[in-house]
C-alpha cells in the first residue's frame, strides 16, 4: 500500500482545488474505501476441513466491495463448530463497519490467537 496526493477536484464530491491525501495500493489489489461510502460486506459460513478425528470445521469469509467493484475476502480461523464460525463472521462484519480495515485486521489477529476447539 502507498499514498500520494491528488487533488480533490477529481473527486465527483469536492470542487475546491486542494490536495487529498488518498491510499491506493501498488500491488494491483482491491483498495477498500471508507466503510461508511461502500455498501456493507457479507459473509459466508463454509466447511473448510476436518480435525484429526473427522470432526469438520468451519470458516466465516467477509466479503468486502471495493473499488471499481472488486470483491476482497477476508477469513476467519476455522472453528470446531458452525455457530462459532457464524459468530466470526458477524463481528468482522460490525467491526469493519464501526473501524474500517484497521479495526478488522487488529480483530483478526485476536482471533487468530483464540485456539480451535
């Protein structure tokens, strides 16, 4: 990710001739905008495997819109039961609507630390 400045009469929104400091992505991959501007995301439930046992896990994916209609997917660590999975999948979606990708990442990561039951 990298930034530059623009100026914000590019933007349908603003007319003044200021600078914008915009966040766009050098790799090519989807830039996610202000979640208040996008629609919200969704997210699925899928089976992603099965324990040692033969239990089966299950995974929430969010799926964010971003620009130019470009869908990012965001997972959840598996989980040993369904609900639990569903219940990732909810709170990325609250937590990216309340704090963007900051808060999602930092939220993904405390869920990476919570161990598979």
């Amino acid at each position: 990710m990298g930034y530059k400045w623009v100026p914000t009469s590019s933007f349908a929104t603003e007319t003044s001739s200021r600078l914008c400091f915009v966040q766009f992505c050098l790799s090519g991959g989807v830039v996610i905008g202000n979640p208040a501007e996008t629609e919200p995301p969704t997210y699925e439930v899928e089976q992603v495997g099965r324990k040692h046992n033969g239990d089966p896990t299950y995974q929430a994916v969010l799926n964010i819109k971003g620009q130019g209609g470009r869908i990012r997917s965001l997972r959840a660590p598996p989980r040993a039961n369904e609900d639990d999975a569903k219940d990732d999948g909810e709170e990325m979606k609250d937590c990216f609507m309340k704090h963007g990708m900051p808060g999602l990442r930092e939220l993904q990561q405390k869920q990476r630390r919570s161990r598979i039951s």
